[in-house]
C-alpha cells in the first residue's frame, strides 16, 4: 500500500474532511486515480484513503481552489505554507495537486512504523542490508546515510530537503524486498 504523510498539524483537518488535498513540489509522486494509501500525519496513521486525481502545474498556477482544497483560506496562505515545507519555491516550481477522499478513519491511530515495510523498523532493514546485501552504491551510501543521521528526516535534510525522503524510502523497500527474497526478513504484521 502506497503513503500520503502529513505534518501532525493537520490531522484534525484531515479527519473532518476539510482538507482533501494536498500539495507537493519536486518530482511527480508515485500516485494515481484509484490508488488506495494510508494517511499518516504526525507520526501516526490515521486513515485509509483513495486517490481521486493527481494534477500538474507549476506554483504560478496553483488557484484559490486548490488552496481550498487543501485546507487553507487562499493561495497566498497555501503558497506561503509550502515555503515553510520546502527550501525553494518560485512560480516555475514544479507542484502536484493530489487529491484524495478518505475511506476509513481509524478509531485509534495506529504508529505509522507498525505499517511500513510490513511491520519491520527501517534502522533494522538498514542494518540487515548493509551487512547481507550487495548494494547498489547509491542505495547503500543512502542506507548509510541514514543510519548516520538517525532518521529519515535528518538524512534527508542532508540531502537538501525534506522532499528528499523519497530517495532513502525507495533503497530501503529495495533492500527490504530483496532480504525478504533470501529469506532473512519477513512480514511482522
């Protein structure tokens, strides 16, 4: 199942369906019409959703009902969010309207870790493939960047921001779908 995370900031909104959206800058996310994910927002899963559309444009294009949509007042206030998320924004910025309805809020919210990677932690994974797997080099300075920094955020911020998670996420499910090919990691869930 794919993940939508939020700060935990917008939980409540999420949950009450005032914000229905959101925006994300940088490279097109792995997401489309249809596509089930679980919603986390402050380090916790709180809801099962469904992709309804993903729309690209640039910051310049972004409208008041995306903003809307996304649980903000205006553009200018959603504009002035993302750059708080983001470290450059202008109005070439590539941006991605996702849009999504919810389908299950769950009654207690569940730690979002119990959902990745079918129950395993990433500092497990991290350490498993770096010591049972030859790794591509990328995927393994990135595993061992992580594991230096101690967490995705910090790693990724090394990296030049936090919209750079994407890149330790994507070498961790390789390492973790390969260990799992050799039988040294399974599904805990």
């Amino acid at each position: 199942m794919k993940h939508l995370e939020f700060d935990g900031k917008y939980a409540d909104l999420i949950l009450k369906g005032k914000k229905r959206a959101t925006v994300r800058l940088g490279r097109r996310p792995n997401l489309q019409s249809g596509d089930e994910v679980l919603i986390h927002s402050g380090g916790y899963a709180i809801a099962k959703a469904v992709i309804e559309r993903v729309e690209s444009k640039t910051v310049g294009e972004l409208t008041d009902e995306d903003a809307f949509l996304d649980g903000f007042s205006s553009r200018e206030e959603l504009i002035k969010a993302l750059k708080e998320h983001y470290r450059y924004v202008n109005d070439d910025s590539k941006a991605h309207v996702i849009v999504f309805r919810i389908v299950e809020r769950f009654d207690k919210p569940v730690t979002s870790s119990d959902y990745a990677y079918e129950g395993n932690l990433p500092i497990e994974i991290a350490e498993m493939a770096l010591k049972h797997l030859d790794l591509p080099e990328g995927d393994r300075k990135l595993i061992e960047l992580f594991l230096q920094a101690g967490s995705l955020r910090k790693a990724a911020y090394r990296l030049g921001g936090l919209n750079k998670r994407y890149l330790i996420r994507d070498a961790l499910r390789r390492a973790y779908e390969e260990l799992k090919k050799r039988g040294l990691m399974g599904p805990k869930l």
